[in-house]
C-alpha cells in the first residue's frame, strides 16, 4: 500500500517515537503514533512510556485535542483490541472521530488483537502497510519476536579483540573494550529486563550484573539475573546474590534435562514471568549452546583494537562440523564507542 507523502513522513517519526520507549515500556510493546490533520499537518504525536501508563494512541488523542476529529492516526503497532490495565485503543480512536488509521504492524498477540477489524466495521478506514514494515518491525523487535516464539527476545554481547578473544592466555580480561562500550552497555543493561551468564562466568569473574549510572551508581531499576547452573554450584557468597537485584539460579533439579539445563525451558518460564528481554552476557559455552539451540536472535560484538593471538574464545564448544552448518546472521548496524567498534547482528530464524 502506497502513503502520501504526509502520512510517509508521520510513520517515520511515529518509529522514532516509539524507540524513545526502549526499556521503559517493557514487558509491552514500544509504539509511536502520529495524528495529522485532513490537511496533512501534525497535530499531534505520542508514545507508550511506561507498562501501565497510557498507549501511544491515548498520549496523541490528547496531544491533539479537538483536532483529533476527522484525523489520520498513523501507528507503528495495531491499536490494542482488549482492556488492560488501560483501555483499548482502537475504541479511544473512533471515540476522538479519527477519520482513518495507518498501521505498520499487526499485532501478533491474539488477546490484543483485532482493533483493524473493530475500526473498519465501524466505518473507519483502515490502511495496513505490511505485516511486517521493516522499521516498525525492527524498533519494536524485542516485544515481537518474544510475543511470537513465547520467550524472551535473547541479546548475546560480548567485547571481544579483533581475533575474537573474550580474555588473554592468563585470563585477564579487564579491560578489553574501552570506557566509551562500557558506558554503552550500562546504558544497554537499563533497556532490557533480564541477563543471564553461565556459572562459568560467576566462578571466574564474580560479577554483579547490575545496573549503573554515569557516576557509578546502581540505578533503582534494575533487571532480574539469571544464572544457568545445572549442578548449583554458585557461591552462597558470590556477588550475584547480593540484595542489589532480584536472582534466578537455574539449576538442573528446576529446569533439568538429564544433567543439564534446558535453556529453553528456562526462558519460557521467564516469559511466563513477563520477561521479555534477555541480555546473554556468557560465558562461551552457555552462548555457544544457545546459539546452536536457536535461542538467539541479536548479537553485539563490542570489537576492541587488540590482537591476543590466544586465551579464551568468545565462543566454545559448538556443534556446528562444517560450514554449512553455520548460523547466518544479518548485519544491522556498526557504530563507533571511543576506539572500539559495536557491530550489531540479528541472526537468521
């Protein structure tokens, strides 16, 4: 389906709005809306900020005022079909008199869906670009592939050197990437609301796997950490425990299968729970095993300029024999972090 050049416009700032809810709006979708006049002028604009806290549609509707009647609503998401902790939108909509609604992406959840249909019995016309509109596709990828596999979205990062080494032959690997990534990754750690590490990593690093701000601090929100254990052998005494955040230690005897973890297991109960955003922050093998079991979806390489010529591998242990067996991965996106390099994959389905 073909827009005009008004409403073309509006979808690309209704995605840059619905971005401006990353992490906020978890374990909901992020979403932008846009209402233009007849006339083709903004009169008004909004996103979803927090879960709880109004829709996009609501925010716009309220933006707009009285202009609303007779308007354009062009949404990244298909407006919500049920009642939540807020009502739906696709009522809030014909309610205001919007004369015609642009949507991006129909909503794969099926208690929300169907606010296309309600809208276009109701008389209101009704423009559905494609189910799957790449840049609403793409801002809102967290929300949607965790809505539509029923476990949460999986971020594996790591920073590596440029040969691919998480640590050197004695093991030191503090710091390979520079202040400028560590600071990226802070703010990475606020958007998702989980993170995950093997117990390899907790032996070996004793990490806290929180969350800080600019001066160090630990922020108030902060994401649940699990650990995937299958004998339980973290330390009553490991920092990972602390009261700093809440904890999962995933054993064996929870989540068994035979000797082992079912990783999979683990993160449909965390979806369960309303997690939708795994951050995988190791160790090698757990990342090598979720790869080969298809549970990631994003890889963030954070490339520092170093060569080691040996130590640890930032993955180990794979089944893949041969090259034809290889995981294909998309670039997305490269950017720059002081001297370090984040390249941005999203893996193959």
């Amino acid at each position: 389906m073909t827009l005009n050049e008004a409403e073309s416009g509006a979808l690309v700032r209704a995605v840059q709005l619905a971005g401006l809810g990353a992490g906020t709006a978890l374990p909901n979708p992020v979403v932008g809306c846009v209402l233009l006049s007849p006339a083709g002028s903004l009169v008004g604009e909004g996103f979803h900020h927090r879960a709880g806290g109004p829709h996009a549609e609501v925010v716009a509707l309220s933006d707009a005022g009285d202009a609303a009647l007779g308007a354009t609503a062009v949404v990244t998401l298909e407006p919500c079909n049920h009642t939540g902790r807020t009502g739906p939108c696709s009522r809030a909509l014909l309610a205001a008199g919007v004369a015609k609604v642009v949507v991006a992406v129909r909503d794969p959840w099926p208690a929300a869906a169907g606010g296309v249909e309600m809208l276009r019995e109701a008389g209101v016309e009704v423009v559905v670009i494609s189910d799957s509109h790449s840049a609403a596709e793409d801002v809102n990828r967290v929300w949607l592939t965790a809505t539509r596999l029923a476990r949460p979205f999986v971020t594996f990062k790591a920073g590596v050197t440029i040969d691919g080494r998480v640590a050197a032959a004695d093991g030191t690997s503090r710091w390979i990437t520079s202040p400028e990534s560590r600071a990226d990754v802070h703010r990475l750690r606020s958007e998702v609301d989980t993170m995950m590490v093997g117990v390899g990593t907790v032996l070996a690093d004793d990490p806290l796997l929180t969350v800080r701000d600019a001066e160090g601090r630990p922020v108030v929100r902060q994401p649940l950490r699990v650990v995937i254990d299958s004998p339980g052998r973290t330390p009553a005494e490991a920092k990972v425990r602390n009261a700093d955040a809440e904890t999962l230690i995933a054993t064996a005897a929870e989540f068994g299968n035979g000797s082992r973890v079912d990783v999979a297991a683990v993160l449909h109960e965390l979806y369960r729970r309303g997690r939708r955003h795994v951050l995988l922050e190791g160790g090698p093998r757990l990342a090598t095993a979720m790869l080969d079991e298809g549970l990631v979806d994003e890889i963030l390489f954070y490339v520092a300029p170093l060569v080691l010529g040996s130590g640890r591998s930032v993955l180990d242990g794979s089944a893949v024999g041969t090259l034809a067996d290889a995981h294909p991965a998309q670039l997305r996106a490269v950017d720059r972090f002081g001297p370090d390099v984040r390249l941005r994959y999203s893996l193959q389905p």
